[in-house]
C-alpha cells in the first residue's frame, strides 16, 4: 500500500466580510453558457431560469406553427383515410432486419401485411415517415389482426 501525505488542503474562505465588500462574488443572474447540439449553436440556461425560458418557448411554439408544416404527417395518400381507434402498448420485434427509427412515445402507424411468408396475421410498424421498424409481435397480431382492414 502506499503511504498517506495527509488531506488536501483546503482554501480559507473569509466569511466575516459581507457580499458588497467580496471583490469576487457572484453574479446575481445565471450565466448563459453557449454549446453546440447536432452541429447547432446553442444556448444552455440554468433551470433557475426554465420558467421564464418555458414562456419564451411556447410563444416561439406558436409562431413556428404558423410558417413551418407539421413533419409529423405520415407522406402516404392513404394516411389521410386513416382512423385512430386507440392506442397499444407493446413491443415491435424485428427491429435489427429494417432501417427505420422511432423514439420513445412517437406515433407510428401499423399496417396489416396478409401476404407475409412468415405469418398471415402479420401487422407492420412504420414511423411517420412511412419507414419500416418492425413488426407487432405474433400473439398481439393474432388478437389485432381481425379488426383492421386489408390493404
């Protein structure tokens, strides 16, 4: 084992002097730090000021609305004949065989695909985007199956 030089030693703080006579004190307001995200310059805030960023960013949410389309449409002429009857919890396998992605809670749109090899029953998961992600596992799609139409 080696041998111990002891702790580290520590700075003196002065805590008898008060806030306007410390030289070195510390700014009132949260300092915005810039960094880059996806190649993108940003600004990071500290969460003391989220509330007041919170704001900033639903009027912003609204704006952007209004000039720049949803992408979360799907591009298939089919989709606008789509109808939502509920939502599914579960899980899609096959994910390592196909290209496309989603992120946890997205929206995706499942199709039925009578004509798989592997099993009739099978049901297709796509994102909005209309990539392939996977499939519904068998024994859900078996229960599903029934109540969607053909393509």
């Amino acid at each position: 084992m080696g041998v111990r030089r002891g702790k580290r030693q520590v700075d003196q703080i002065d805590l008898t002097q008060s806030d306007d006579e410390n030289p070195q004190s510390t700014p009132k307001t949260p300092r915005v730090t810039r960094g880059q995200r996806l190649g993108e310059d940003t600004l990071f805030a500290p969460l003391s000021q989220s509330s007041q960023l919170a704001a900033d960013d639903e009027e912003d949410d609204a704006q952007a609305a209004d000039v720049i389309p949803g992408s979360q449409a799907a591009d298939d002429p089919a989709a606008g004949s789509s109808m939502l009857y509920g939502n599914v919890n579960t899980k899609i396998v096959g994910v390592r065989y196909y290209r496309g992605h989603a992120t946890y809670g997205e929206h995706v749109i499942l199709r039925r695909e009578p004509g798989n090899p592997y099993d009739s029953n099978a049901i297709r998961v796509d994102n909005v985007m209309g990539a392939q992600i996977g499939h519904i596992p068998r024994n859900m799609a078996a229960k599903l199956a029934r109540y969607m139409v053909r393509p």
